[in-house]
C-alpha cells in the first residue's frame, strides 16, 4: 500500500469525524477524534474475535505500525502543530506570567518526575508488579510534560480567564523540551544502571532549552525582515511552513530543542509578523492556512492516538497500575502547581486557580510517542499500557470536564489595564 492511499482513507475518516461531531456532538476535537479512534479500533478487535479471519484485519494492523506513531509525532507533526499553537499565543501575555511559565516547565516537570516515579515505583511493590526504580523515572519524565496540542484544545472554549490560559498555554509550549531531555536521562539510567549526575542533566536541560529558544526567536527575527520586504501573500505563508519546518530541523543538527525552538519561532511571527509585519490580507491567508493546518493535523493525531488501542499490548492485570498511575500524575500536578494556584489566589482573586491548573494539565500524544520509542525491554509493553490509559483518561476525562470547571470556578479577570492583573 502507498502513501497515497492511507493518507485518501485517514483524511476520509477525519471529515467524517468532524462532521458528524460539528452536526451533532460539538466535543472538542481532541475528545471526538480520540474517541472515534478508540470505538473503531475495538470494533475492529471485536470482529476479529467473533468473525475468524477477519477481512483486511491484518492489512489495518500493518498500516499503523508502518505509521510508526511515535516517528510521526516526534519527528514531522510536532513541529506543525506546535509552531501553529505558538501563533495562538499573546507574547505580551505570556511575558507577564513568565514567572510561573518557566518555573512551571523546567522545575515543575523535574518535580513531577520524581513524584510520579518514586509514586509509581512504591505503588507497582504494593500490587506486587515488577517495575524497578530507574524504569518508573522513566515513566515519571514522559508523562510530565503537559501536552501542547491537547491544552490547546481544552482552551479553545475560553472558559478560563486570559491570566491562567497563558500559564497553560507557555507551559505546554515549552515543558515538551524539558521532559524529552530528562526521558532521555532516565532512559539512559535504566539501561545502562549508571544515575545521571544532577548538575550535568540540569546543564543540560539549560543548554538544549535555552539554544532552543535562542534559535527560535533568531530564526523567525530574520524571517520576520525578510517577510516584511514584501507584500505577497502566497511567499510569505509559505515561509511560515519553511520557517516551522526548517528550526525543527535545525534544532535537532545543533543538538537542541527542536519543540522549545518551534514554539519560540511561532511565537514571534503572532506578535511582530502577524500583528504588524503583514498587510491584512497577507495577515488573514497566514492564519486562516495555520488554522486549517492546525485543525487537520490535530484531529489526525488524536485519530491516530485513539487507533494505537488496535496494536499496543494491552494487559487486564496493568489496570490496578494504570489507576494508580493516574492517581499520582494528577496528585503530583497539584503539587507543583500549587504554589503559583495560591499566588494567583491571593493576588488576582483567580477562585479555583490550583484546582484549574491541575486539571488544565493535560497529557497527550507526546508522552505516547516517548512511550513507544523505548527499547524493546522487559517493562516497554507495561509502560506503555499504563501511559495509554493516563494518556486517555487525562484527554478525553480531563479535556472533556475541563470547560464546565472553569466555568464553575474560574473567574474572568478584570481589565489587563490593572495592575493587579498583572
């Protein structure tokens, strides 16, 4: 089978979706892919159980895992749809709350590793499962990060006030570098039983993030020159697909984070390009082509996501763990969001701000696609039982709750004009 044919039949299936969801559910795009994917991969289980030998059942498997799921996000969507969730995001917001952004995606997601690692690793010796420490850390790092994709999505409501939404947003735009550098580390840590030394993983997290959002703001400062030369609309969108495409790449040659790098270039062409370097009607084909982008290639993902229930290993006796997974990632999230929940609190009377935060945290593909690019060792098909399940309920559990919380506790913030807003 060619490209050609799966991409006809996946795109067939994602404007079915979207259809039926915008005609008659109205889910977020995230909950009704996902769950469109999951359905038709149990009906398709179900009929190879009851119907021996099922038509075209082996020639489906063979498609997904030549997908490769986790070389798909990592290495070509990620840099789309993060570049596009960039162009999304107010600069000038995001420098108010940069504080809590940084803190939140650097040493929020260290915290949660341990937390959710050493949880993990104590829960496994309770039901009596084999899961030795350095493979729970593992575990810990990958599914720390928030998901930019999947928060984005849950915000689109604009439930939650403009004050927390640029929190979520900075953080799942920039926690992604940071968790795939501390997975590595674990990683490396679990194979080869040597523990990474704490100085040389942080200077490494502040390399590879920091040259990430170095390369990012260069990159799109010189694109943005060169953009603003001309007044060609068809030119200048397509440097925008050159530029998201191209600091991907270069991101990975230099050694640094291709994901912090993407989200830095998207952010600056939405404040200078978008909001004064373009004409309007330049301005109106860049975001109504992104928008497609990001539209299409969201509801491929989750899609995919939902698809991977057809070929992961599943296990009924992973299902205490998973729980108990589930259980420690939203606990550790709570304690690391916290501190800043009580500040916004206090300062911006933001009413249920930790409990937003918490709930705004949202896993998705990445952790997957980290999940399933581990070596094919003793643990792999348990991890990646217990993060599909975290991954699952987190977007279609979480994401689908999510708007009716913020509507519930959540309070629209005065005027960005006070200072007490700020």
């Amino acid at each position: 089978m060619d490209l050609m044919q799966p991409a006809a039949v996946f795109l067939a299936l994602i404007t079915a979706i979207g259809w039926l969801n915008a005609r008659f559910a109205r889910l977020p795009t995230s909950v009704a892919m996902l769950s469109a994917g999951v359905l038709a991969a149990g009906l398709l289980l179900g009929a190879q159980t009851v119907i021996e030998p099922f038509w075209g059942f082996n020639d489906v498997r063979a498609v997904l895992k030549d997908l490769d799921f986790s070389q798909a996000v990592l290495n070509y969507l990620l840099a789309f749809l993060i570049f596009a969730a960039g162009l999304q995001v107010d600069l000038r917001d995001l420098q108010k709350r940069r504080a809590a952004v940084w803190t939140l995606a650097t040493v929020g997601v260290l915290i949660s590793t341990a937390l959710v690692g050493f949880g993990l690793w104590g829960a496994a010796r309770l039901l009596g499962a084999d899961l030795p420490l350095p493979w729970a850390l593992t575990f810990g790092a990958l599914i720390s990060p928030t998901d930019p994709i999947a928060v984005m999505a849950a915000l689109r409501t604009r439930a939650v006030s403009p004050r927390l939404g640029s929190v979520l947003q900075g953080e799942a735009l920039f926690n992604d570098g940071v968790g795939i550098v501390a997975f590595t580390a674990m990683l490396t840590f679990a194979m080869s039983g040597a523990a990474p030394h704490p100085f040389g993983a942080a200077g490494r997290i502040v390399l590879e993030a920091g040259g990430g959002l170095l390369l990012g703001v260069l990159t799109a400062t010189l694109a943005g020159v060169l953009l603003k030369a001309i007044d060609d609309y068809a030119v200048e969108t397509s440097g925008t697909i050159a530029l998201a495409v191209g600091v991907y790449v270069l991101a990975d040659l230099l050694h640094v984070s291709g994901p912090i790098a993407a989200a830095a270039a998207g952010l600056v062409v939405g404040q200078t390009g978008l909001k004064g370097g373009m004409s309007e009607h330049t301005r109106r084909y860049v975001e109504g082509f992104w928008e497609l982008v990001d539209q299409i290639l969201n509801g491929l993902l989750f899609l995919l996501l939902g698809l991977q229930v057809f070929v992961l290993p599943f296990s009924v006796g992973e299902i205490g763990l998973s729980i108990a997974a589930i259980l420690l990632t939203i606990a550790a999230r709570l304690l690391v969001v916290f501190p800043w929940g009580a500040f916004f609190h206090v300062r911006n009377e933001e009413r249920g701000a930790s409990l937003l935060l918490t709930w705004g945290g949202l896993r998705g593909a990445v952790s997957l696609a980290l999940a399933l690019s581990l070596p094919h060792q003793a643990y792999r098909d348990r991890l990646l039982t217990v993060t599909f399940i975290v991954v699952a309920f987190s977007v279609l559990i979480q994401g689908l709750t999510f708007s009716p919380l913020a509507r519930r506790f959540g309070r629209r913030p005065e005027a960005e004009g006070n200072p007490n807003s700020r």
